[in-house]
C-alpha cells in the first residue's frame, strides 16, 4: 500500500509525472454533519454554496481521525460516509488516510486496510467471491500469507466512488450472508457487509458524490462527513506548494482573487491543477494577452495548452510549431461527440466499448492525458476492463458544449433539436441564434440546472476572442456581433419572464459570457447613487439585483430588506439572497405567514448559508412559526421572534426544534409574545432533550409566573442542558421561582450562568 500510494498523479492519472503524495497534499476542509440525502443541485451550485459557508464555525475533522467519534457521543463508529461534489479530494483522501497508516504515522491500532474502488468492483460484478476471495483478488500479498479470516484483526475497508457503483444495491431483498468463506455475487456480499450482517467487527469508509448518496440506507450510516474543498486560506497553501517561486505564487492568487468564478472553482483541488497548468503556460508565452478570466476561457486555453503538450511531448515537435493537427482535430472531435452522448445519457464513467462507438483509438487518447483519466490496473499479468472519466465535470460539459458548436458551425446540425435537420446554408454563415436559443430553452426546462453550465460555455465560445484562441481546431468561425446582439436579446426577454431564481441568475452568468453587462450596470448606478426605487423594478431587474447582491462579499455577511423594500413582494424576490447570506436582518418588514413558507425552504437548504436570522416584529402568528419549525434550523444558530403574535402554540412546534438532533439552534430570542405558563412547558421539554443546543434563551415580557418558572428550573438542572443564559424580565416569576432558578445560577453542576430578571431587562444576575 505504501508503494501504491505515496505518488500521486496530480489531475491525471499516467500522464507520466508523478509527484510525492506526502509533497503535495494540502489538508482538506472536512466537516461533520449532513444526512445522507440526495442533493441534485448542479455541483457547481453546490460548489459556490460551499463557498459562501466555508469560513463558518464548524466542526473541522482531521483524515487520521474520521472514526473517531465527537465530543458527548459513546457508541463506537463502525461505518462513515463521505460526501463531496467531483474533484473535490475524496479518493485523495482515502489515499492519505491509508498511506499514513502504512508508514505507522496514524491509527496504529487497525491491522489492515483494503482500499477499493467502486470502478474496480463493476469489473468483477458478473464474478462470485466470498469476502476472504476478494481480498485475495484485490491484495494477492494476503492469498500469499494466507489469511483467511479477519476476526481477530482490527480491518477497516474503504470503498471509494459510490457514485460510480453500477452493481444492483438493494437493501431491501438480498440473500444474509454472515460468513467470510461463503462465496456470493459481489453486491450481496457489499449489502452484507455495509448492514453489518457479514463481519460486523469491521469498520467502513464509502465515498460518494452528493447525488447518490442515499444509496446507502440512512440506519447503515454511523456518521456523515462531506469534504468542502479547499478554504481559501488553503486555496492559498496549494499554489505556493505548487510554485515554489514565490513572485509567481504571489502572482497566481492575486489573479485568481479578481475572477469571482475561478476563485469559486478552486475550491475543487482538480480545478486548481487546471488553473496552476494554465497559468504556469500563458505567463510563459504571453500568447493570449490577458490571462483568463472565465470558466470558459480557462478551459479554452486548458485544451490548448493540452495540444502543446501533445505535439512538444508525443509527437517531437517545437514549442512553435502549430498544435492543431489533422489528428488531434480528429480526436478533439471524438472526445466531443463522447462528452455530448455521455453527458445526454448522464453519465460520467464509461467503459472501452464507449469510446469505439465514437470511434476513439486507446492508444492515441492517451495522449490527451490531460483531459481524460484511464483507470485500470494490471491484474496477474492481465488487464482488467478499462475504465474513463473526464477529469472533471464541468470539463465534459465544456468539451459537450464545443462539440454541438463545431458540429453546428461545420455542417449546419442543431444537435439540441428533437428532430436533426440541416438548416439549407445560405452563402453566409448558419444564424447561430437559433442555436443558442434552443439551448437556454433546454436549460431552463432542467429542474436542477444540468445545463447551466453547459449554456455558458456554449454562449462563451460563439465569442470572437475565444474563436481566435482555437483557431486551428475551428476551421470554420460562426462568431457574429449581430447573431450574439440576437441572443442576448433573447436572454433578456427571459429574464422579464417569472423564472426560479437559480435559472434567472444561470442566465445573468450566460449575459457575462457574450460581454453584455448592460442590466447588472443599470442597477449597479442606481444602487450606488442611493435612488434605487423597488416599486417599479421589472422582473428583469429585481434578478439583476439578486445577481449583484450574491457576486458581493460584503451585503452577503449582513443583508438586510429594509435597505431595499421592507415588504413581503421584496423578500420573495430577494429570498436567493437570504440564502446566501449569513445574517438576515428582516424585523419590522410587514411579514406573514406566506413569508414563513418561503423561509422555510431556505432554513431547510442544505446549501443554506444562514446562520442568524431576525422575524422580530412581524405578526407572523403561529401558523407561521410552524411552518419555520418544520424546516429543522440545521444551519441557522440565532433566532429572533420578538414581538411576533405567538402563543403557547408556536412553543410546542419551536419545542420539537429544540429536541431534534438535527437542529443547530443555540440562540432564540422569544420575548414579547404571550407564551404564558403552558407554553413555557412546552418549551421546557424540548429543553431536556439530550440533542437541544440552545444556550441562550430571551422570554422577558411572556406572561411567565412561578408555575413557569418551576418547569424552567426542571430543564435547566437537567444533566443534557447547555443553557448558560435565561432572560425573564418583565415576568411574574414570584420569589419562589427567583430563588430556584438563583440556585441554579449558584449550583456549579448547573450550566446556567446568568439570569435576568425584574423590571430591568439589561440587568443580569449572577455571573
């Protein structure tokens, strides 16, 4: 395992330099957290949510200790499930956490780990093993030393793609299986030994990409991570590993800071090999003027750089001499036609006999190391079934995109219509609108925005500028000033239509592709000027507004609606916003209960970057306040209801918050509203629960009397609670209660701190 794992190759794999894995890996941010649930959101979505959260307050877990159980929990980790979009440093991960071990430099206590893919095991699915088989398989060194039962050892088996799994898991119907000799298929023996049926001593670690990870039943699942990427102080750390030469390194990231999307990329660790690749090569050769500044320029100069190294590396020719080859054209064709048919199928693995269908020679694909990854290994002198990938997903989408342009532009075919007719040529060029039109009507159909990225890079490429850099590769050009003019027109009359949001902002990105800045610049002035007027923005512009507000830093860490609009019509339209921010200041708005439903969806998101969020003064009444505790305030840590029209109704749903183990709630603020005793009861039990968070809690002006009082001492002195601040000013609370809940203050078991009372609210007592 030591020899296996201790070089890597950095974004390909065989390219043939290989580095020091131990040189190169730069930590990961890794958190606790997340059920297993299905998030079909496009990974870059998910990627600029990651972003936004990435320097938030959480549990941070290093590799050496993902089985290690947290603080307050007693029951051992048997199996961990990782989550993490593509690219993003799982399968790097697993390799570290094993090559640690092997060189006896973390969890000495294990005897053994086997590392498996999921790309490996579909090789042998048609195959029966029994546990003890596949091992010796996959380790021929344990067949050597005969090892035949694990019993007696401490094993932990790491299964690395999930994502990538094609063998039939059905949890629900498989055959048990619990001895390690008995032969079976290989998915009954995975589903055995992922229940715990078959070698239940054995600890477990999958990978997965977040859209299957619900794959695995949520009851198999001991603990859920998810792999963030890097921070951006750790975006920093890669480049200065990666350029030893500190003026380039210092040059790298200043450039990348001013590019909103790069910037947002390079939380994947493979986009910042890409990066570092192109960057090293443009600052050589000063080629293309300005370095890139768009994912699509980026991926433009990626797959030049690509055919450099081709014609420099395989071919012997000159840094000068020409890249684009009649054969490099070819197969920068083919890989373009497997991109688009795999990508229509939504797939991102594919096998030997894919790459035959769109007429793809192995030996001369391997030359394109850089775009494409081959993953095999050789097997007793045999090989096994190859198996590819794109080395990112946003990489096939862009060579999908430059296949339907090429095809288009060369021969007419509209590869996005139902039926494929040849537009009749003119003599002039085919009118690339029609193109780009049936692709933002493609785009939008899509619930989970699977083309958005694709579109982008699809408008990119129509550009003069980037036609000009893969002239050579494009033997016709179809770039028009007038044709792109009738695009972006197109664009705009979708935005003046009711699109999601997620769709609206996708086509404000697709604007800043074709250069036109027009809508975003008018809103811009009006909101630096201070006269922006919401009363007659048109849809069109309020989503201007919302692109502005998310592609700025600083109205995300405080957005507040009464800067804009204090009414409900503004919160629903700004609601992206909401989500993307960490404080949401939004008292005194006119709320109701339809703001609460919107809410809701954002407090439930688990892209949701909100952690305070202020409804004080807004008659939101208790059906709005259900609908809020249904949402489960996973991310959100502050809570403000004041002044809100609640009653002992709202405390029995906001109890049921507090006793789940999902909430995150440490702060609620529920003064001024007529809770009385009942409901404080109510609250009180979602206070004992051994999973309530809550440390601070404001009831000052709630109708609490000493009957209150009483259940609040109950589930202060429980063992589980963590409530350090009570707020009962303005209350009845009697001298007994004041006494009780003084010695509770007082009591050093007690974690109550400090306790307001009186009609004073701002003077505490106690410490």
């Amino acid at each position: 395992l030591k020899k296996r794992f201790q070089r890597v190759f950095e974004g390909v794999a065989k390219q043939g330099e290989s580095t020091l894995l131990n040189q190169i890996y730069t930590e990961l941010h890794i958190t606790e957290g997340g059920a297993a649930e299905v998030n079909q959101e496009h990974e870059v979505r998910q990627i600029e949510a990651a972003s936004r959260t990435a320097d938030r307050a959480e549990t941070s877990i290093r590799p050496g200790d993902i089985f290690k159980a947290p603080p307050g929990r007693s029951e051992p980790i048997r199996t961990v499930l990782t989550k993490g979009v593509a690219g993003i440093g799982k399968t790097v991960l697993t390799q570290k956490f094993t090559l640690d071990w092997a060189e006896d430099k973390d969890n000495q206590d294990i005897h053994f780990i086997f590392p498996f893919s999921f790309r490996e095991l579909n090789v042998v699915k048609e195959k029966k093993f029994s546990l003890v088989g596949l091992v010796h398989h996959f380790f021929t060194e344990t067949k050597e030393a005969e090892l035949c039962s694990f019993e007696d050892f401490q094993v932990i088996f790491i299964f690395d793609g999930l994502d990538e799994c094609r063998l039939p898991l059905n949890f629900q119907h498989t055959d048990f299986l619990t001895e390690v000799t008995e032969s079976t298929s290989v998915n009954v023996l995975l589903i055995n030994l992922i229940r715990g049926k078959l070698l239940p001593s054995a600890r477990l670690w999958i990978t997965t990409r977040p859209a299957a990870a619900n794959q695995i039943p949520a009851d198999c699942v001991d603990m859920v991570t998810e792999v963030r990427g890097f921070t951006d102080p750790q975006k920093e750390e890669y480049f200065r590993r990666r350029f030893r030469e500190e003026e380039q390194a210092s040059r790298i990231i200043s450039h990348i800071k001013t590019s909103r999307s790069l910037h947002i990329m390079c939380h994947i660790p493979v986009f910042c090999w890409i990066t570092a690749t192109v960057l090293e090569e443009v600052l050589k050769s000063r080629e293309g003027g300005e370095l890139p500044k768009t994912l699509t320029q980026m991926y433009i100069h990626h797959l030049v750089v690509q055919a450099k190294v081709k014609t420099v590396k395989y071919d012997g020719g000159a840094a000068t001499d020409p890249h684009w080859s009649p054969e490099s054209r070819e197969m920068i064709e083919s890989l373009g036609k497997l991109a688009f048919d795999q990508l229509e199928e939504g797939n991102l693995i594919f096998y030997l006999s894919d790459l035959k269908k769109c007429g793809i020679d192995l030996r001369a694909a391997s030359m394109y190391s850089g775009m494409f990854t081959q993953i095999f290994r050789e097997e007793s002198g045999l090989y096994q079934d190859m198996v590819f990938c794109f080395i990112h997903l946003s990489l096939q989408e862009f060579l999908a995109a430059l296949h339907v342009h090429q095809t288009f532009i060369n021969s007419g075919i509209n590869l996005l219509e139902e039926k494929q007719t040849t537009i009749q040529q003119s003599p002039q060029q085919p009118q690339l609108h029609h193109l780009h039109q049936r692709a933002v009507d493609e785009a939008l159909k899509s619930p989970n925005g699977h083309l958005d990225l694709f579109l982008r890079f699809l408008l990119g490429l129509s550009l003069e500028t980037s036609q000009s850099l893969l002239r050579g590769l494009l033997t016709q050009t179809g770039s028009s000033s007038q044709s792109n003019q009738e695009t972006v027109q197109y664009i705009k009359e979708k935005l003046s239509e009711s699109l999601s949001a997620e769709r609206s902002i996708n086509l404000f990105h697709c604007l800043n592709e074709l250069n036109d800045g027009s809508l975003v610049e008018e809103i811009q002035q009006s909101l630096s000027s201070g006269s922006l007027s919401t009363d007659r923005l048109s849809p069109a512009q309020w989503s201007a507004l919302v692109f502005i507000l998310l592609s700025s830093e600083e109205d995300l860490k405080e957005f507040d609606l009464k800067k804009y609009s204090a009414s409900e019509e503004a919160l629903l339209k700004l609601l992206p916003v909401v989500k993307a921010s960490n404080k949401a200041l939004l008292s005194c708005c006119g709320l109701s209960e339809r703001s609460c439903g919107a809410l809701s969806s954002v407090l439930s998101s688990q892209s949701s970057s909100l952690t305070h969020l202020d409804l004080s003064n807004n008659q939101l009444k208790d059906s709005g306040v259900e609908k809020l505790s249904s949402a489960g305030f996973h991310c959100c840590f502050f809570f403000r209801l004041s002044c809100c029209g609640l009653s002992e109704r709202s405390c029995g749903a906001l109890s049921s918050v507090l006793s789940s183990q999902s909430s995150s709630l440490t702060h609620l603020d529920l003064s001024n509203n007529d809770l009385q005793d009942s409901g404080v009861k109510r609250l009180s039990l979602g206070l004992e629960s051994p999973h309530c968070k809550l440390e601070a809690l404001s009831l000052s002006g709630c109708l609490v009397s000493e009957e209150g009082c009483a259940s609040l001492v109950s589930a202060v002195r429980s063992k589980s609670s963590r409530l350090r601040e009570l707020d009962l000013s303005y209350n009845h609370p009697g001298d007994s209660g004041v006494k009780e809940l003084s010695a509770a203050v007082e009591d050093p078991h007690c974690s109550l701190e400090t306790l307001r009372y009186g009609h004073t609210a701002g003077a505490p007592h106690g410490d």
